[in-house]
C-alpha cells in the first residue's frame, strides 16, 4: 500500500515539473495556461491518492479536487477569453510582447 501512494506522488510530481517548465520557459500563451492545467491536474492526482492511501482514508480529498477541477474550468475560460482580447490588440500570442495593459 505504501508503495502505491509513492507512485502515484511520484507521478504527480513529474507532471507538476514537466507543468512548472512549460509555464516558465514558453513563450505561447495558450502553451502556458495548459501547462497551469497540467499542474492543477497534478495537485488533483495528489489530493486523489491522499484520500485513498492517506492515514485516514475519505472522500474529502476527492470532494475537494472536485472544486479544484471547477475551478481550473473557470481559470482555462477567463484565461482564454483574456488571451483573445489581447490576441485582438496585439495580433500575437507571444507572452513576452503582452507586456502593457494598454494598446
């Protein structure tokens, strides 16, 4: 059982570094809110496996990854209605030339 969770946790943090790496060093901004979601998705597998394997199994961390998820929905769909009206304004989505709230 220890050696379920392990993997799992392992798992996890490779998706959140492969997730971290993306965000960091990519220049598109489309790439960078999906790799924010591969990290949230990371903390959700998280969440998941403590709730199965942790030291007082429950379903408060499945709820609670539940919100997470809507709340990664909401993030991806404000996220990208952002991403369009600055693809309007800037005719680019580069994240290095969004620099300016301004036209």
């Amino acid at each position: 059982m220890n050696n379920m969770i392990s993997s799992y946790l392992t798992l996890a943090a490779v998706l959140f570094v492969i997730g971290l790496y993306g965000a960091l060093s990519k220049k598109n901004a489309v790439i960078v809110l999906l790799c924010i979601e591969l990290m949230l998705n990371a903390v959700n597998l998280n969440l998941i496996a403590f709730a199965k394997y942790g030291i007082n199994p429950s379903l408060k961390g499945q709820i609670f990854s539940l919100f997470n998820i809507t709340i990664a929905a909401a993030e991806a769909a404000v996220g990208i209605a952002i991403l369009i009206a600055l693809y309007r304004n800037k005719a680019t989505a580069n994240v290095t030339e969004m620099n300016s709230l301004k036209k």
